[in-house]
C-alpha cells in the first residue's frame, strides 16, 4: 500500500484536538473521513504531535496508506475538495517509503505561539493570538527563557496529565521577540526541540508572560525551574495562540 506524507494547516478553534475523538470535532477525524470518500473504507492516519484543542497549525506531518497509486498533487487536491468547508488544508503531499513514519521519522518540533498586546477586542486575529492589554518587557522574558535551554527536569512545567515516561527533555530553541502584527503590536515566542511534554510550551508562555509583565523575575523561573513541582509554575496560557510550526527530520520530506 502506498504511503503518502501529508503536510497539514489548520485552525484550532472549531476542534476537540487533533486526535480523532468518539462524539466531538478532530483534525484528525475530518482527514479520515476525507480519505474514505476518496477510498471507501476505514482509514487510520498518524501525526507527528498531536495538538491540543484550539491549538492551530501552519506545518502539521501526517501520513496516511492508500491501496493505490495517487499522483501527490491529485491527492492533496482531493482531500481538499472533501475537506471543504472545514479549516482544514493540505498543503501539499509527496510519496514517502513504506517504513517512513510522520511521528516516529520526526526529529524536531518547532512551535509559535503568539501574543497580541492591545486593548481594543481582536476581530481579524479573534481566536489566533492571546489577547492581552499590557506591554512586556522582551528582554526580560528572554533572560527567563535562556534558564530553560538545555537539557532539565521539566515536571514544573509538565501537566499533571502527561503521560510522557520522563519529564526530562532538551530544549534546544526558546526565543522571544516583538513584531508589528496586522492588528497591532505581538510578542511571538518560537519554541524548538525534539519532543515535549504535555502543555509544556503553554506553561512556558504562561511563566514568561508574568516576567514580561513584572510579576516575576528572571531567577523566579530559574527557581520554579529548579523545584520540579507542577505548583511552582506560573499560570498556563490558552491554546489560542499556539502554533505547531514545522516538524524536522533527517531528510527534507516536503519542496
């Protein structure tokens, strides 16, 4: 059966997750379901991460068998047609080896997650961004963040649910900058490593945002850090505004 890798963008907020789900809304239900209009029959897919609900993607990786050849682009196209109108899209496809594996062929995960500081309500980025009405101090959330590079014992900021055999990760990117945004000025944190922890990027955010805000300091985060006790975290930020970026691995899969 061929294998065809599948690069996917959604948005978050009309779904319970990606992960396909008995009696609510998945980005993984909605391509399954796509796939058997295009071939009868139950059809499993599998994603390099599986997002949260109301986290949104601009380079999601999932991979699906078909019991025939597709030409990629007439494929990608197909999906589409019965993916509509859900914000759903597959933005393209190729043919990969029968062994190759969306998930355990990855070796990196790259996240955005994006902060949007002004006062009046967001219209066109409602449901996109994190909406806050104070500034933040960039250089002071970077100082924070630089703490958590490196390889540490995350529990502080692993949700209690996790199911992660080990919260012991390696970070390998957390960087923090301020952009003009179409609807007003944004702090956006770009977050890289190989695998993560449940909610770990939010708590992250969350942490980062109170040293922006000046509730915290740099060496708190250092110290919550250091505690490895889930209570020592700073509060856990929604999912609107986290992105799952790009996913890496050895070989470039996708043009």
């Amino acid at each position: 059966m061929p294998r065809y890798a599948l690069k996917v963008e959604y948005q978050g907020e009309p779904f319970a997750g990606w992960q396909r789900q008995k009696d609510q809304p998945s980005v993984q239900g909605a391509i399954e379901q796509a796939l058997s209009r295009i071939q009868p029959g139950a059809h499993t897919i599998a994603a390099a991460g599986r997002t949260d609900a109301g986290v949104h993607a601009l380079g999601q990786v999932a991979h699906c068998d078909m019991a025939k050849d597709w030409d990629p682009f007439r494929l990608s196209e197909a999906l589409n047609y019965h993916l509509k109108p859900q914000p759903v899209a597959i933005v393209d496809a190729v043919r990969v080896t029968d062994d190759w594996h969306a998930r355990f062929s990855a070796v990196e995960r790259q996240y955005l997650f994006r902060i949007l500081m002004r006062r009046a309500p967001a219209t066109h980025d409602k449901g996109q961004v994190w909406q806050i009405n104070h500034p933040l101090d960039v250089e002071a959330m970077q100082e924070a963040a630089n703490m958590l590079l490196g390889r540490h014992d995350f529990t502080t900021f692993r949700s209690s649910i996790c199911q992660a055999a080990s919260p012991v990760k390696t970070l390998d990117e957390l960087r923090v900058e301020q952009v003009q945004g179409f609807s007003g000025p944004e702090v956006h944190f770009h977050v890289r490593a190989r695998s993560f922890l449940h909610n770990q990027v939010r708590s992250f955010v969350g942490t980062l945002e109170r040293v922006g805000a000046g509730a915290w300091t740099p060496e708190e985060v250092r110290e919550a850090l250091e505690a490895a006790d889930r209570a020592a975290c700073g509060p856990v930020c929604p999912p609107q505004g986290l992105y799952l970026a790009r996913v890496g691995y050895p070989e470039p899969v996708f043009d």
